[in-house]
C-alpha cells in the first residue's frame, strides 16, 4: 500500500483514559450497550474504487463471536497454515464477516470483481 488514511473519532479514546467515564449500561437481554460502530473502508487502485463497512452495537461484544468464528474455522480445517498469522491472512474477509450473525454485525461490500469509479 503506498498510502493508507486512518480516520477516528477521538471522543471514545478520551473517554477510556478518562476515570470519570462510567462503564456503558446494559440495554438489551445479552448485556450489550447501546454504544454503536462503523468501520468504513475505501480502497482505490487505478481509477476503480471498492468500498466495504461493518457496523454493529457494542463492539466488545462483538469479539467473542468474530473468535468463534475463527476457532471454528481453523479446527475444522479451513485453514492451513501453522504458526501466527493475522485473520485477514488465513481468512477471506467477506466471508469471515458475513458468516457472523447479523445481529452482532452487519457485513457490506460489493461481490469480488466489482468496483466502482472513482470521482474526478
């Protein structure tokens, strides 16, 4: 990648070194808080541009199935390699996510292969 831009919004960080913040309140009957996310992603390779998001409420709560999801696969043989590896390494991302149960989070991007342009 000849480029990558990180854009995040600062008020959450604040609010994790900050002791005053309370924790977030449970708001549903699995104990997840009303807290929501967006990932948005955009990658842009000669004039094509491809774009995929992930959103969600409570993204803590949303470790313990993307975990899941992964043990699962490496136990029943979807993967073959040995030692560390990240899991987008071992793993085709729009598959991974779009295994999840929406309720933990919502998958979108376009089929591979399509794009879309870029603005002049």
């Amino acid at each position: 990648m000849p480029e990558i831009r990180v854009c995040i919004n600062e008020a959450p960080l604040r609010d994790l070194s900050d002791p005053a913040t309370p924790p977030p309140t449970a708001v549903d009957a699995d104990g997840r808080s009303a807290q929501t996310f967006l990932v948005d992603v955009v990658a842009r390779r000669a004039g094509a541009l491809r774009r995929a998001t992930a959103s969600g409420h409570d993204i803590y709560a949303v470790t313990a199935p993307i975990v899941v999801e992964a043990a699962a696969r490496i136990i029943d043989g979807r993967v073959d390699r040995i030692g560390v590896a990240a899991a987008g390494e071992l793993f085709d991302a729009s598959d991974f996510l779009r295994a999840l149960d929406p309720a933990h989070l919502t998958f979108s991007a376009p089929a591979h292969g399509q794009t879309g342009r870029t603005r002049p």
